[in-house]
C-alpha cells in the first residue's frame, strides 16, 4: 500500500491551483480596470474623444496598412462656436463641443475610423472610406454636425467648415503632415479662399506654421521657447 504522503500530494496540488485560480481572475479584473481608467484619462471630458496622439498614431498605423490609399484625414472647426458661448454662455458652448462629440462617435462607429478633438472647437476624424463615395459621406456627415442642438429651450446653430486630405494624395507623407494638409484645407475653406469639398495639397501639407500652429489658431502669437 503506497504511504498516506504519496496519497495526499495530488489533492495538495489541486488545493494550490485552486487557490491561484482567484488571485488569476483578481489580477486579471484589476488589468482590466486598470487599462479602461488609462482609456477614460485619455479622452476629453467634454467631447467624451480621445485626443491629437491617439489620432496619430491610429493613422500611423493605418498607413501601414493596405487600406491607406482609402484613408481620409478630416478636420472640423464649429463655425459660429465663439458667438454661441458670448450669447449664451459657456454652458451652451459646452452642450456644442458634447453634442459634436457624440455626433463623431457616431458616425464613427462601426467604421474603420477614429475621431479626436484636437482642442477648442476643432476635431479631426481618421476614416477609410470608399472613394468612389468618400466625398458623399463626409459631405453627409457635415450636415449632421450642423443640424440645430437644443439647450436649456434654445435652439443652437452652428456651421462646420472640413479640410479633407486623401492619403492617396499625399503618398509618403506621415500622419502629422498629412493631419496639416487637412487643417490647412480647412482654414481655406473657413475663410472662403476654398469652397468645400476641398482636398489637401502637398503644398497645404507643407504650408508654413508658427510655433508648430498653422497661421491664424491661436498660440501663433507666442515666443518660440
């Protein structure tokens, strides 16, 4: 008969990994959690979007895919944004920046894309999209974003100016100059040198910019460090 030690080894065993199998399923919920608090802290508050790096770096990415010549970079700026908050107050301005926010993540959702604010009133979207009907889809997602918003009994307006840049048109560029390509085809197209849809030049991708910001955003004004 084998010795009551050698009997009792196995179920010691089965005690042990019985035991772990918690502490596993602990470290794995505390990973979890872990990892969704990093998410949420990336995300803007207001607009409920990641930010200008997460941006980039899921168009960096997408350009190493074989999609990137359906890649389109966009960026928004809310026309009539600075009247809203000087006639209503900033808690109207704010309801603007949520309502635009959930509005991207919308359209964004269930699409090979990503939307961003990039600070103020200005957002950015990263989508493949057909070409074939890339232009009838963002044409159709800026008239979303300016349909009418109401708060506190008010009925707010704004506009949306969009700079588009095809990465098919801008082949070797990386994301932070083709994201310029599209701010600066925005601006054109906000101050009526382009009229929409506009795509971005190499040249809008080159265009020359103060402190990093391009002519006309605000912190062009300050000293180089």
């Amino acid at each position: 008969m084998p010795a009551p030690t050698a009997l009792r080894q196995p179920s010691r065993t089965l005690v042990i990994a019985a035991a772990a199998v918690p502490l596993a399923l602990a470290a794995l919920a505390d990973d979890v959690r872990v990892r969704r608090q990093l998410d949420a802290a990336r995300k803007d508050p207001l607009s409920g979007l990641p930010g200008r790096p997460d941006l980039l770096a899921f168009t960096e990415r997408l350009l190493d895919t074989e999609r990137r010549d359906a890649a389109h970079v966009l960026v928004l700026d809310a026309v009539g944004f600075k009247t809203v908050n000087d006639t209503f107050g900033h808690a109207a301005g704010d309801a603007v920046i949520r309502h635009i926010g959930q509005r991207l993540a919308r359209w964004t959702s269930g699409r090979q894309a990503i939307a961003a604010r990039l600070g103020g009133d200005e957002f950015a979207v990263t989508a493949v999209l057909p070409n074939a009907s890339a232009l009838a889809d963002i044409t159709a997602l800026r008239e979303q974003l300016q349909q009418p918003l109401t708060h506190d009994g008010r009925t707010l307006h704004v506009g949306m100016s969009v700079g588009i840049a095809r990465v098919a048109d801008l082949p070797g560029e990386d994301a932070s100059r083709i994201v310029r390509g599209a701010d600066t085809a925005m601006y054109k197209v906000k101050t009526g040198a382009q009229t929409f849809p506009y795509l971005a030049t190499r040249e809008d991708a080159y265009a020359d910019t103060v402190n990093g910001r391009r002519t006309g955003r605000t912190g062009t004004h300050l000293p180089v460090a």
